[in-house]
C-alpha cells in the first residue's frame, strides 16, 4: 500500500478523475483508494463493470462513477465536482491539429472550458499540510 505523507487533500476526502475508464485514470483511482480517498470518476457512457472491480477490490462507497455524455453544455461538470476537495483531470485526445483539420474535429477546449467553468461555481477549501 503507497503511504500518504503531508498531503494538501487529506485520505478520506473525495476526489473527482475524470476519464476513469482510461488506463491511466484507472491506476491513478487504484493509488487514491490504497491511499484512502474517496473517489468519483467521470465517464462518457455507464460502465457498471468499472464499478464493480473497484467495489469488489476495495469495498462499497468508496468508488463511484458519474456519467457525462454531453461535454460541450457549460454545466456538464457541476454535479461532479460538487463535495470533492480535489481534482485530477486525466481524460484528453492526442488529436494532432492535422489530423483534427483532416476529419474536420475541433480541439477539446469545449470540454475543458466546461470543467473549469465548474470548478469556479463550485469551490472548495482545500486543507493545509500537517509538517
């Protein structure tokens, strides 16, 4: 188990990561649980799968996911990160700007604008270190 040493978010507080699905974001959970945090992921479409192999890994409410289809509303996010004392923004596409020109996709700024748009309607007062 990774040990947990003068942390700004203390083990036991609630921490949103978004794209939990991805394979970085779900090691990333599995640290934050072994550590002791609460987590909340963020995921385009349910995957009840996901939550039952943190479940079962790690026991009942201490996982839980929040579905976001739509990322290009400016609210998208505001139920997500509502009561969590940290985020851990891990979801993003490796679009080069070429390729997005040649399948004629925009960039993700929509949905980063949609999660800081959500943060600033949600603060949260983050602890200090114990040294």
């Amino acid at each position: 188990m990774t040990q947990a040493q003068n942390h700004i978010v203390p083990p036991g507080s609630k921490v949103l990561v978004t794209g939990a699905n991805g394979y970085i974001a779900s090691h990333i959970i599995k640290v934050l649980l072994d550590l002791g945090y609460l987590v909340q992921g963020t995921v385009r479409t349910p995957m009840p799968w996901l939550t039952e192999y943190f479940e079962k890994r790690y026991g009942s409410g201490r996982f839980e996911l929040i579905v976001v289809s739509d990322f290009q509303q400016s609210d998208a996010f505001d139920e997500s990160v509502k009561g969590v004392s940290g985020v851990i923004h891990v979801v993003c596409f490796l679009y080069t700007r070429l390729f997005c020109q040649k399948y004629e996709l925009t960039f993700d700024i929509p949905r980063l604008k949609a999660y800081l748009l959500a943060l600033l309607r949600n603060p949260w007062k983050a602890q200090q270190p114990t040294l």
